[in-house]
C-alpha cells in the first residue's frame, strides 16, 4: 500500500507518507478490535440475534436506564467494569450522600439479571472452605454483595458428602456468571475433610480458598451449643472435650474439638495449594471490623474494593455488626443471626484448660499462615 501511494504521488516526502501509513493502519486495526469484540460479545449473549424482544419486563425494569439491546447491555457492562480500572469516581459515588444501597445495589441487580441472562455455569473459582462456627455464612453475605461475585447461597457439599455426583453435577449447581465474574460457593466442613484438598485441586489447582478461622475454644463452644439446641440429651462439654478431667486429657476424636486443631488440617491443604492461595479471615476481627476484613478479601479474589465500612452498620442490642443491604432482599442482614444463642456457661477451669491444650497448635497455625490472630 505504501509503495503504491509513493509513486502516484511523488511531490510528498517519504516522511509524510509514512505517518499517513501509520496512521491508517491505526485506525484499521481499531476498527478490526471494535469489530472483532463487538462478534464476540454478540455470540456470548444470545446466538446471532442483535437487539432481542424486551420479554424480560422484570430485568428490563432492573436494567433501568440501559438500553434494552442485549448486546449493548452486556457490553456497556463490561465496558464499565474495564473503565473502572484505574479509576476512582465510583468510590466517590458511593459517598454521596443517600446513594448508598442505591447505587451499589443496582449496580449489583443489574450485573445479577445481566449474567441470569447472558451468563454461564462455571465451575467455582473460589472457596471459602472453613470453619464451622468461624462466620463462614457472613463471609459469604458480605462478599457476595460485590457485582462481580455470583454466590451459591446454600452448601452443596460436592467436595465431602457429593463427590460422587461428579463436576457436571456441581457445575449445574452454580448460579450463572459473566466471564468477568467470580463463582463462589462455601461449604465449611471442606476445611477438615481429609479428601478435600486433592480433589479441589483436581478440579482446578488454581482455585482460590478462604478460611475463616477463630478462636478454637469459643468455636467449640458455639459448635456445642448448635448441637445442644438440636439434640438437647447430648453430654456435658466437659464431658465431650476430654478423656479425663484431673490430667487434663482432652479428646481430640471430639470433632468440636478437632476442628479447630487447625495447622493439622492446614498441613493437609499445603500439600496441594500454596499458601498464597488461601486467605484467612479472622472470624474476631469480622465483628469488629467487617470493612477492613472484607477489604482484605477483595484483594486476595483480586475485586476492586466495593464492599467498605458504608455497607455495615452496627447492631448495639445484637452486638454484630449488619449489612444494610443484602444480595437477595432488602432487609439489612447480621452477622450472628440465628447465631444470637447465648453460650453454654462453661467452667473457666474448663477454658484455661482448653487454652493451654489449644496454644501449641495455635502458635504452629500463626507460624505457618505468617499472622497472629492472637488467641491466647
Ligand atoms: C483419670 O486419671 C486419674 C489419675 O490417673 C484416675 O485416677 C481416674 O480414674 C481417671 N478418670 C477417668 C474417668 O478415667
Ligand atoms: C438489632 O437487633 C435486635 C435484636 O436482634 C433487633 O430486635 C433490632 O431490630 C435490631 N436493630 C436494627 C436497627 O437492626
Ligand atoms: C457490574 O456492575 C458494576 C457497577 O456498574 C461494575 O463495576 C462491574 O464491573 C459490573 N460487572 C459486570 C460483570 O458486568
């Protein structure tokens, strides 16, 4: 092309017609890339069909101002998370006075009814696989207020009780997403299943997991006091937690004491992921600090950091912290919920016991995840 346009027009110099070159190539290979994704975004959509009926009255309303051409809806989607790379204003936004909840929570339904639509069954990129009684389900609530998460709200349990079922199973369990999003499931007895790692691993070695941990005397406190209000003939804890009292030899076959054993089943998850891939939430520091602990997590799923202190309020009766706005419903949600069991009284004997049995697992458990989260 240049050699062609150099002799039909000897009088410009060489130089002005090679930025002319230069310049059209630019402009062809932009058209070529807009061209190219606008394909791709269509096949992803819907097969073939540029602007489909607006059948949807429901998501339509829900995709408010947007256009009702699918293929624009999904585009300016992702479009707008791509400009929010690198960008502040949306977090600007959401200080605006009054615009909290109405924001982020369109923003959220809008993405929920956009990858409902568009999006597909994948199998989960993250976990969060531990610990009983650690505040799993408020980990799941919270994070799965951020648009780019789609979350299974119930415990599928694929990776201990329904292995056998097989990934197209589990796969078909998934809620639909958008390749931009994160699928997320959380079935916290995974943590202590000795199979557990190794198969997660099979499905994807590269599978995020999260953990929230806390205190394994209060968590074995709780783990009763759940089993106590369901089968109130059980034991006493004292009972339960040790072989015998005076030489202070506590059962560890106990699985309320087991599972907090935690650098034991750490070990285990270590011999098939890398530490850098699992994150452990402090199950204390999400009561007192539920923003920062969830900022956390966001950086490690690699999110933008929606979900801040504007999502919680704290409930002084309760004593947990709540969101305002949760996922599926416009009542605010709190951590503690059905949770707001008073503890069984146990001995302080009985703790100070419990403590010392539990301190040496737990200094190993700070060695090895690099963090103190200061149990003892
Ligand atoms: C606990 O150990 C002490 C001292 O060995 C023994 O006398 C007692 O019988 C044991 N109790 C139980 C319940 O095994
Ligand atoms: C706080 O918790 C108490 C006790 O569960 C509940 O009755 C009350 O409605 C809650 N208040 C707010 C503002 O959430
Ligand atoms: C969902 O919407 C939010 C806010 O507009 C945006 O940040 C995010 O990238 C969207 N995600 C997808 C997958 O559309």
């Amino acid at each position: 092309m240049a050699h062609r346009f150099l002799s039909s027009a000897n009088r410009f110099s060489a130089r002005f017609a090679f930025i002319f070159t230069v310049s059209l190539s630019c402009t062809y290979l932009c058209y070529s890339i807009i061209f190219c994704r606008g394909t791709i975004m269509t096949n992803q959509g819907y097969e073939g069909k540029r602007c489909p009926p607006s059948k949807n009255a429901g998501g339509k309303k829900l995709l408010g101002k947007l256009d009702n051409c699918a293929s624009l809806e999904v585009r300016s989607a992702l479009d707008e998370s791509a400009a929010q790379r690198g960008s502040n204003d949306l977090r600007d936004q959401s200080k605006a006075p009054g615009s909290f909840g109405g924001h982020w929570t369109e923003a959220k339904l809008r993405n929920m009814s956009v990858a409902q639509k568009y999006g597909n069954k994948k199998l989960p990129n993250a976990l969060i696989v531990g610990v009983k009684k650690g505040g799993t389900r408020a980990v799941l609530e919270f994070i799965r207020i951020h648009p780019d998460v789609r979350a299974l709200g119930t415990e599928p349990h694929f990776f201990d009780r329904n292995y056998d079922r097989g990934l197209d199973w589990y796969r078909g369990l998934m809620p639909r997403t958008l390749d931009s999003q994160i699928t997320l499931e959380k079935t916290p007895s995974y943590f202590v299943t000795r199979e557990a790692p190794r198969r997660i691993a099979g499905m994807s070695p590269e599978t995020k997991l999260i953990v929230v941990v806390r205190n394994p005397v209060t968590r074995a406190i709780s783990d009763y006091t759940q089993t106590l209000s369901k089968k109130p003939d059980i034991p006493t804890f004292e009972e339960l937690a040790f072989k015998n009292r005076s030489l202070g030899l506590v059962d560890t076959s106990w699985n309320a004491i087991r599972i907090g054993m935690y650098i034991l089943h750490l070990e285990n998850w270590l011999q098939y992921f890398r530490l850098s891939q699992m994150h452990f939430v402090s199950g204390e520091r999400l009561i007192t600090d539920p923003a920062g602990e969830m900022g956390r997590v966001q950086d490690f799923l690699g999110l933008k950091r929606i979900i801040t202190d504007k999502h919680f309020y704290f409930n002084r009766t309760k004593g947990f912290p709540c969101l305002k706005k949760p996922e599926s419903s416009s009542q605010p949600r709190c951590l503690g919920k059905s949770k707001g069991r008073t503890h069984v009284q146990i001995d302080q004997e009985v703790i100070e016991q419990l403590v010392e049995f539990y301190r040496p697992f737990n200094i190993k458990f700070y060695e090895t995840v690099g963090q103190d989260f200061k149990w003892d």
